[in-house]
C-alpha cells in the first residue's frame, strides 16, 4: 500500500500528458471528434479555450513528473492538487457549467475523482503515521 499513491500520481501524470496533447494538438482539441459538440460557432474561442485547457494539464504533468523524478516527499501535495483540480472540473462537468451535450470523459471524471480522495486520504494518513515514527 506504500506505493499506490506514487503510481497513482504516475498514472496522472499520463493521463494529463494524454489529455493535454489532444486538448492543446489536435485540430479540434478532441471538442468534436470525442465530446461531439458543435464547434461551427465560435470556432476560434472554443479551439482557445480547449489549447488552454490542455496547455494546463500539460504543465501540470509536468509538475508531477518533477515530484515523481526528484521530490517524493511532495506525492500528497501533488495528489491533493489534482484531486482539487479534478473536483472542480467534475463539478463544472455536471452542476456548473455543464455542456449540451453528453461529454464521454464525464463518467471517467467521477471515477478518477473517486479513486483521487481515497488515493490522498490514504497518502496523506502514510505521511502522518511517518511523522508520529519520527518523533
């Protein structure tokens, strides 16, 4: 159980690197291709937004790749970072600001969600029970 949380922050890191390479690359950002929206519309504006989204989840990546490769000791940071950020990004899925459509990455969303607070809690528990050895 010792090293869930590093491969789930590895798996992350992937699937950030995944996701943004499509966001920010592809030519419509995976907007129509895979979420299915309309992109005649403001065409410009939504491909922005999704280079944005992806440039994001690039970066953070790349954050997570620098705590995997040289900063182990910042896995509960990094995991409650994109815990939160998960959060938010499923809330903006189905109560906020939702599409008109139905988004495929939702439901994967929730689950990855799911598994991020039990992922942390559990990083965060090691870490504490480490800190109580220590003394």
């Amino acid at each position: 159980m010792r090293f869930v949380p590093t491969i789930i922050l590895a798996v992350m890191m992937l699937i950030n690197f995944a996701r943004g390479a499509i966001h920010a690359f592809a030519p419509d950002g995976g907007a129509h291709a895979i979420a299915g929206l309309d992109i005649t519309q403001n065409t410009q504006t939504i491909l922005s937004l999704f280079a944005t989204l992806g440039l994001q989840q690039i970066a953070m990546g790349l954050f997570q790749f620098f705590v995997l490769a040289f900063r182990r000791d910042l896995v509960v940071i990094a995991l409650a970072f994109q815990t939160v950020e998960t959060a938010f990004g499923v809330a903006n899925l189905y109560f906020y600001r939702t599409f008109p459509v139905a988004v495929p990455g939702a439901g994967f969303n929730a689950g990855i969600l799911a598994i991020l607070v039990v992922v942390t809690a559990l990083a965060l528990r090691q870490e504490l029970s480490q800190r109580q050895a220590a003394r």
